[in-house]
C-alpha cells in the first residue's frame, strides 16, 4: 500500500512520550520502518504503519487517556497546508469545509462528513480501517480535540456551545475531559460527532487572510489531485512528494531514498512513463510560480524567496525557461487566472 500519511504526526507522538532516539524502537515496532526513515520529515506512512504506532504509543503512555493529550499537541499549525488554508480561512465554516475536502491529503484513515441539521452544522466523522475499541476511542478522542482546536483558534475562545457525542461508553478517565474539551459531552452515542450553532460557524474569523487562504487552497487542491490518480505512476508518487514540502527543496537522491530505489531505477522508471526528475520538478515549480504571481501582489523578489531561491536572477532564468517570457511580463499579460499562457 502506498504511503500517504505525513509522518510528522507520528514524530509528534514521538514527542508527547518523552521518547529518546534509542526508544524510537519501541514505537516503530511492527512498522518495518527503521528510525532514519521515521526521522526523515518528507517521509509518508502508510494507514497500517500510521495505526501500529498509535496502537504502540497507547500501550508505552500507560495512560488510556492519550489521545487527548495528543490532540492538544495538533494545533492548526501542524497540518500543513491544510492548516493554513483552515487558520486563514472567512471563518470557521469555511475552515470545516476546507479539512473536510483536503483531510484525505493528511489522514486518509479518516473521513469528515459536513451536514446542516436546522439552525447547527453537525461535523461526523467516520474511520475508514478496522480499530479495537481502545484505539478507536483514543483516535475519536484526539480527532474531536483537532477540530475544537481550529474552532478555538478561528473564533478566539473556548466553544463553550459545543455538543460533542463520542460512540464509546463513558471511560474510566471521564472527569478529566472537561479539562480538554469544551461544551456538552456525550458518550454511547450513534456517532461520532460535534455540533455546532451554524451562528457560531459563521463569526468572523480574527485572523482572516484572503490571499494566504487562496494560495494554501490552491496547494491543497493539487495535493488532492495526485492523491485522486487511480493508478499512481512514478510522476505521481514524485509529485506528491514535491507538493508536500517547501518549493525546490527534493532532491532526486532524497526521492529515490524514499521510494527504496537508486537514482538510475528511479530515473528508469521515470523515462519509461516519459518524464524525468527535472521535468517534473519544473511543472510542480513553474505552476507555483505562475499561481503567486497571479494570484498575490507579492514583489518578485519575496516570490524568489518564497520559492527557495536565494538569488532572484536565478528564479528570472528559471522563469523565462518555463515560460518565455520575465515574471513581470507573464503578470502584466496574464490579467486572470483564466488567461494563464501553457508553460513550455
């Protein structure tokens, strides 16, 4: 199964435990990955690899209360891009919407479901593997603090009009919840959920970006394509990984690594389905270019840099390769996102 869970929730648990690096082991056990690929943060997990350590960290915390602890340690700013879209969206139903069509990009071993129900919107979430009854509690426990903390985050206070139903029977650690969640609590219930006053969802959000929430949505919706490829190719595996970090930043070693490969096999591969490295690494660039020139106000300068670029000459030859013509010659032409010219 190919590996599409970003492994820095798995470095966070690392952390809540206290773990050294000659303990990572223990939390690692049954995963077959060994601590260098775990410590790699470009590194994704499969959903089997993802659960197995959550299932190890439960039994190494001793505390039957974790996932909530780990839930308080996943603050938007944890999730990448889509964090950022969220964070920065109008406010919190706009936020809701954008985890519910981009959570697949960060954890695919669980779905959001989003229905209005009169005056309140009903958030459901649903887990897509088969859990024991002690993980899936610690998992609804640390997804229900998630969405809490981006509601907090965007509305700027506790949720005190919560209603929150868990499916699992009231634990032996129920009078420490009220410690990490907000509103009414309740447990036996048909499904996991949180509701909210649709009044609530639709307060303006303090820390509202208009252009940040365009340009992380925008990542986000190419991160959702390549995970969408039925029957994902090497190009498709390699941009998957160039999307989920900065710009520039893979190397074709780094890629091989990560797929188990040489750079010759990868490079192999990649000519067989017509493409090489470097061609996909400039569609991924030239695109991300063409999206902060077009849809920001930002100077070429701070894009250059945005891009990784140390030298803003270096990022204008570049450009001018993809696209026959200066960044401020495809801005001035470009008027809309419609009338974007093909990149060569």
């Amino acid at each position: 199964m190919e590996g599409d869970i970003p492994s820095n929730y798995s470095r966070l648990i690392a952390r809540e435990l206290g773990l050294t690096a000659r303990q990572l082991p223990l939390l690692l056990h049954g995963t077959s990955l060994d601590v260098q690929q775990f410590l790699n943060e470009h590194s994704l997990l499969t959903p089997t690899q993802q659960i197995r350590i959550l299932r190890n960290a439960l039994a190494l915390s001793g505390q039957p209360e974790f996932g909530l602890r780990l839930g308080k340690r996943l603050t938007p700013a944890t999730h990448g891009a889509v964090g950022f879209a969220a964070s920065s969206s109008p406010d919190l139903l706009s936020a809701l919407r954008a985890i519910h069509t981009f959570l697949p990009t960060r954890a695919s071993v669980v779905q959001l479901h989003l229905q209005q129900v009169e005056d309140h919107l009903e958030c459901r979430l649903a887990f897509q593997v088969p859990l024991d009854a002690d993980l899936e509690r610690c998992l609804a426990d640390t997804m229900i603090m998630t969405l809490l903390e981006f509601g907090e985050f965007i509305v700027g206070r506790p949720l005190h009009e919560a209603e929150i139903g868990f499916t699992h029977p009231a634990p032996e650690y129920q009078a420490i919840y009220s410690e990490y969640l907000s509103g009414q609590i309740h447990f036996g219930c048909d499904q996991l959920t949180l509701r909210l006053p649709m009044t609530l969802c639709r307060e303006p959000n303090a820390s509202a970006n208009h252009e940040n929430y365009r340009l992380a949505l925008e990542q986000c919706e190419s991160m959702l394509a390549q995970l969408q490829t039925h029957k994902p190719s090497y190009q498709t595996r390699l941009k998957k990984m160039m999307l989920s970090r900065p710009p520039g930043t893979l190397s074709e070693a780094e890629a091989a690594a990560t797929l188990f490969m040489s750079k010759r096999t990868l490079a192999r591969k990649l000519k067989q389905e017509h493409s090489s490295f470097r061609q996909i690494r400039d569609e991924i660039l030239s695109q991300q270019a063409a999206s902060y020139l077009c849809q920001s106000k930002l100077p070429i300068e701070a894009i250059a840099a945005l891009m990784n670029y140390h030298d803003s000459a270096n990022f204008r030859r570049a450009f001018k390769r993809w696209f026959g013509q200066s960044p401020e010659e495809y801005r001035q032409r470009a008027g809309s996102r419609d009338s974007l010219p093909p990149a060569h």
